[in-house]
C-alpha cells in the first residue's frame, strides 16, 4: 500500500500526540508541520526526524499536496481549515467539535460527502477500551438511564492559559461535553428531545459573557437523563474532578476513581482504576441476589497510545472505504446538544431540541 501523505496542522498538546501516531504507523508519511509559534513546529520536527515546517497553512497545503489533513488547532478555525482540506481534495481528521455552529458543522459533513472524502473527528473516548466496555455494560441495565459524569480541571500556568485561548470561542461545557454527551448518546440509542444548563463566570480574566464553570442536563425520547458538568481555572476543586456512572433498572456501572494526581495532568483524564459493576436483582429475603463486580482496567492506553488507535481507525476508513455516516451525524447531534446547553446557560430557558 501507497502510504498517504499527512500534513499536521497544530503543533500543540493534541497535535503532537497524533503527529507520533502517524510517524509510526507504517500507512501514513508526514509531509508537513504547521503551526503559528516556530518553537512548537520546530521541536516536533526534531523528534519526528526532520519533517516540514510552515507558518502558514494555505502555503503548506499547496507545497505538500496531502492526502490527509489532520486538524489539531483551536475550534473557531475548524470550518474554514476542514473545508480548505476537503477542497483540495484531502481526507480530515479533525479535533473535536467539528465546527463551533451545527449549521458549519453540517456544511463540513455534506462538503466531505460530495468531495468523497472521510472525516474523522477525534472522539478519543470512541476508541479507549475501558469507555467501550463502559457502553456496553451500559446497554444491559435496561432503561431509562441516569447518566452522571463530569470533568472539572483545576488549572495554572500554561494550562490556563490554553483554557483562556479556548474559552474565546467556547466554554468549557461545550469543548468537553461533547465527548461525553457523545458517549450518552451511544448508551441511549435515542433521541435527545431537551436540554438545561446553568453556568458561572469564576474569573476576571475571561470575557463577561464567557463562564468557566457549566453544567448541563439533557432529556432523551427514551426517558433517560444526562447530567454533565465541567470547570477550568485556578480556583476549580478537586474534591470531585472524576465522576462516570450511569443507573438503570437493572443496577448501574460505574468508571472507578483511581490515585490521579492532579486534574491538570491530561493522562488523567481517560484513565480508570476499575469498572464497578452492581445488580438491583434481590432475592426473596430482600438481599441483593449478586455481588458486586469489579472488572479491572489495567494496562489501558495511555494518551498517546489511544491518539495512535484513533488514527488507525482513519487509516481503516480510508484503505477500506468505510461509511462513516453515523459517526458524522453523532458528531453533529452531540454538537447540536452542548451548543443547546450554552443557549441555555445565557437564556436562564431550557431549549427544547
């Protein structure tokens, strides 16, 4: 097999991860590093023996002609760099969301469509083993289903100052609830019909219409419900930064904390102590008729092994023709519900979908 030139545009955390990614696998050759700050590209070239570098990503993708653009900059420049790629007739990964409105996110899908070209959004938790079996367990607890979890990030330093960056298009609910309102949608298999939001400006050194800390609630056709909530800055807690568990009539399944460390450590994100597996069968005595299991998640992915299987699922999609309809639409659908929850958030109205 040809491999398929790769142009990585977006040298930061995200892009790093994925640019080793296709460094190693054998179907993929780096033809180009874009980024706007020379000392990201520049160092990122030296680990990846010598590749390309460019400041600008109109020049880049002229000079390389790639088959595949891979997206890892700052939301508000999605639309326009995926549409640029899928003109020039690339195939895209893109980082998550796919565009910062459902109507350009919905231009992408069609645009990737008519050009016959595969987009791939970077749903990581799509490919994390633990999060599958998650699902799954999920799927057997009958319905409806409470859907807790959260991720709150208590943040300094360089860290903030990338959540700044990223609340300048979008508030924390928003960049991170689409993954596991994502992941709600895969565990319901249904239609999300409303969602509630509440949120707070924690800080003065974000836009006063901006808010660094979001929870949202979403209401399914099914009758389950989601919670989600999310927090960036200094002053966020740690008591409760980790919170994954969904309730059904049959019991629930939760994702068990593990020693994470701090919450700005982005390994800890993704990673899991065990999976605690409980049944609400009882016995005619009232006992609970089974005990607790507790499935263990040892030797899971790190962050740069799971950016390495996200980017094999590409491959695939690519060399095998595979429809990616389905994950378009949860990527929009998933979109289309967090941009309902900021609405919310600035309304004080539940938006009905």
């Amino acid at each position: 097999m040809n491999r398929l030139k790769v142009l990585v545009v977006g040298c930061g955390n995200m892009g790093t991860s994925h640019a080793r990614a296709y460094h190693k696998l054998d179907g993929f050759e780096i033809v180009g590093l874009v980024s706007r700050g020379a000392d990201s590209r520049e160092r990122l070239s030296k680990e990846l023996d010598g590749a390309p570098t460019f400041s600008d990503y109109g020049q880049a993708l002229e000079a390389t002609c790639p088959d595949v653009v891979s997206i890892n900059t700052y939301p508000d420049t999605h639309f326009t760099y995926v549409s640029m790629a899928l003109r020039a007739h690339a195939h895209v990964f893109v980082e998550k969301p796919l565009a910062v409105t459902v109507e350009d996110a919905k231009k992408l899908v069609e645009l990737s469509q008519k050009k016959k070209r595969k987009m791939v959004v970077g749903y990581i938790l799509r490919v994390h083993p633990t999060w599958t079996k998650f699902t799954e367990l999920a799927k057997t607890l009958g319905k409806p289903l409470v859907m807790r979890m959260n991720l709150n990030q208590q943040s300094s330093g360089k860290q903030w100052h990338t959540h700044k960056q990223l609340m300048q298009s979008m508030s924390p609910i928003v960049d991170c609830g689409v993954h596991y309102v994502d992941v709600m949608c895969s565990m319901t298999q249904s239609e999300p019909i409303s969602v509630s939001a509440i949120g707070a400006n924690l800080s003065d050194e974000i836009a006063p219409n901006m808010y660094n800390y979001g929870q949202l609630q979403v209401r399914f056709k099914d009758g389950s419900v989601g919670w989600y909530e999310a927090g960036w800055g200094p002053m966020i807690s740690e008591t409760a930064f980790f919170i994954k568990d969904v309730i059904g009539p049959k019991g629930c399944v939760s994702i068990s904390d593990m020693d994470k460390g701090s919450s700005e450590d982005v390994e800890a994100h993704t990673k899991t102590g065990s999976l605690q597996v409980h049944h609400s069968a009882l016995n005619t005595d009232g006992s609970f008729n089974r005990k607790d299991e507790h499935i263990s998640t040892v030797n899971e992915p790190d962050h740069d092994e799971l950016c390495l299987l996200e980017q094999e699922y590409l491959l695939d999609a690519i060399v095998n023709d595979i429809d990616l309809t389905h994950h378009l639409n949860d990527a929009v659908n998933s979109l289309k519900i967090v941009l309902a929850a900021d609405k919310s958030v600035k309304t004080g109205k539940t938006v009905i979908l």
